[in-house]
C-alpha cells in the first residue's frame, strides 16, 4: 500500500506540474489572441482617424506604430508558449531597438542624404544637384540589396534558383535608398526610425523560429508525465521479479 501510494503521490505532482505548465501556456495563448484582436480594432478605428486628420497633421504614425506594437507581442508570445527562450525573443528585440536608433538618428539628421550628395558630388556631377542625392541613394543602396539577393538565391540553389530573391533585393534596396535619400526632418526620421525597428523586430522573431524550428520532443515532454511512466514500469518488473514462478507473468 506505501508503495502504491508512492506512486500515486508522484503521479500527483507531475499532473499538477503539467497543470501549471498548461495554465501558463493558456495564459500566453490568451494574451497573443487578446492583443490581435485589439491590433484589429486599432487598426479599424486608426485608419479612419487618420483618414480625417490626413490633410491637418496626420497621427497615422501613432496607429501604424501601435499596430506593430501589438503584433510583436502577440508573436512574442506566441513562441513563449512554443517554448522559445525568452533570451532569444529578447535578442530580436535589441536587434530592432538598435536599428530603430540607428535609422532614426540617420534619417533625423539627415545623413545619408549628406553622404549622397558628397558621393555623387564626385561621381555624377552632370546629374541636377537637386536630384543627385536620390539617384546616387538608388543606386548604390540598389546594388547592396542585389548583391544581398544573389547570395540570398545562392543558399537557397538547394529547392532550385529563385530569382525573386535577386529581384526583391533589389527592389528592396532601391526603395531604402530612395527613403534615405529624402530629407525627412526630425519627426518624419525619428518616425520611419521607430517603424524600422519593430518591422526588424518582428522579422527577427520570424527568422528565429524559422531556422531553428519547434523541438516536438520538449514540447511534449512539457506535457507528458515520463517520470510516473518510468517509475511505474521499473516498480513492475521488480514485482514480476519477486513473484513467484508462473505467477504474475
């Protein structure tokens, strides 16, 4: 009977370990769907708000920004209750904080546009000054994306060569340059900067996940009590092993 209840003891503590477990997997679950569906009436309500205000000072910025907000928690917590550690979903968040910091003070202080003036000062001196910056920002910026696209279609020569990767790169990459290239004032910079960074914040969760995949096994091990199974089965074969012979078998 002791040893009985032994068993039953432990299998108590796993399904109460496995209990807590699933409560906290719910909860996280609850959350990304509570803040999806509130990314969704954002959305609705802040583009008609931006619509009315469009021609007196837009707050389109506001809405898009929390929308984004929104979403990365939502696919934070998703991958929590995937069982992703929290230092890899923390990595994708300072990955998009430095680049949010990093293109906003650019696009603020207008410094790629001062960089493409003074290249293309050297290099298209026949080209209009006032357009200059933007065809040089184009260009080389376009040329990084393509060569960015080609290794992108190299690695991936194993499912066959695609060369949409050579093409969006490019596109890619053209279009940053054309954006980098405006003068877009403080707030406009500062803006774009912070759009950027929960863009690369999000991707950077993507890509995570995408490359290193779920592990299954973990996953149900989460949620399996193994240890009672175990338990139970070396706990029978000992008693097998003590009966007598014929008995039991």
């Amino acid at each position: 009977m002791r040893l009985a209840q032994a068993h039953i003891d432990l299998a108590k503590a796993e399904l109460d370990a496995i209990k807590d477990e699933i409560a906290r997997v719910a909860a996280l679950v609850g959350i990304a769907i509570a803040v999806v569906l509130f990314a969704v009436i954002l959305a609705v309500i802040g583009t008609s708000l931006f619509l009315g205000e469009w021609l007196l000072g837009s707050i389109g910025w506001g809405v898009l920004h929390g929308i984004m907000l929104f979403v990365a928690i939502a696919l934070a917590c998703a991958l929590g209750a995937l069982g992703v550690s929290g230092g890899r979903i923390g990595r994708s968040f300072v990955l998009g904080l430095v680049v949010a910091v990093v293109v906003g003070i650019g696009l603020a202080l207008a410094l790629p546009n001062q960089a493409y003036r003074a290249l293309g000062e050297s290099m298209l001196p026949n080209v209009e000054p006032g357009i200059r910056p933007l065809v040089v920002g184009v260009v080389v910026i376009g040329l990084i994306g393509l060569g960015i696209g080609v290794i992108g279609a190299v690695r991936a020569r194993e499912s066959g060569f695609h060369g949409g990767w050579i093409l969006g790169g490019a596109l890619a990459g053209a279009a940053i340059g054309a954006i980098s290239a405006v003068e877009t004032g403080v707030q406009v910079g500062v803006a774009i900067g912070i759009t950027a960074g929960y863009l690369v914040w999000i991707l950077a969760m993507a890509v995570d996940i995408a490359r290193t995949g779920v592990d299954v096994d973990e996953l149900k091990a989460r949620f399996y009590p193994a240890q009672t199974i175990e338990t139970s089965k070396e706990t029978l074969a000992w008693l097998q092993s003590k009966m007598p012979p014929g008995i039991g078998s």
